[in-house]
C-alpha cells in the first residue's frame, strides 16, 4: 500500500512540476511527514526528483516558444553560486533548524497566497 501512496504523490508533484506549481512542496512534505526521512535526506530526492521532470518540461516549453534563453540563462549563471551557499548553509544548520525554517517559509507563503491571492485575475 505504502508503494501505491507513493507513486500518487510522485504522479501529482510531476504533474504540478511540469505545470510550473511548486510540487516539491508535496514531494518534500510527503517524505518528511510519512516516509520517514530527515530534512536533508529528503531534500536531495526532492532535487534528484526535480531534474528529469525540469528536463521534459524544459523541452517541451522550448518547443512551444515559452523559455527566454537570455533571462534563463542570466537567472541560472548568478543563482549557482547561491546553490553552494545555501547547500553550506543547511548543513551547518542542520536537520532541526531546516525542518522548522521549512515549516515558517510554507506558513508566510501560504498566509501571503491567502491576502494576496484572492481577487486577483488569472489566478
């Protein structure tokens, strides 16, 4: 059964994944609340999860005219550095302060989609 939850919660986060929606959340809550990993381990599925999926839907939005290479590439060349402090940073952090640093970052994001989100158009 347990295999059956888990491949519904992969479904869904590569759904929500190609559609551009944030599904590591789904993934990284799943694996931290019922599959029992730490806050790092699950983090690093997360990420090895994300890239076929980041792949397929670079591909196909490529296809389709939606990626602007310069704005991508110039996004992607001054965030790497960031990716190695912020992967210093976690693990001096450790487990305990990135579980709950985790939990304060969805908590503001979801109080912020629920004043702002309402009433705007497109949404």
């Amino acid at each position: 059964m347990s295999w059956l939850v888990g491949g519904l919660v992969s479904f869904a986060s590569g759904l929500l994944g190609a559609l551009g929606m944030g599904a590591g959340t789904v993934l990284l809550l799943y694996l931290r609340l019922w599959g029992g990993m730490g806050q790092l381990e699950a983090q690093g599925v997360n990420l090895l999860f994300f890239l076929p999926i980041a792949l397929v839907s670079l591909v196909l939005h490529t296809r389709h005219h939606l990626v602007e290479w310069k704005i991508a590439l110039g996004g992607i060349l001054s965030g790497l550095p960031f990716v190695f402090l912020g992967a210093w940073v976690g693990k001096w952090l450790g487990t305990a302060w990135l579980g709950k640093g985790f939990a304060v970052l969805l908590l503001i994001i979801g109080i912020r989609e629920l004043i702002l989100g309402f009433g705007k158009k497109g949404r």
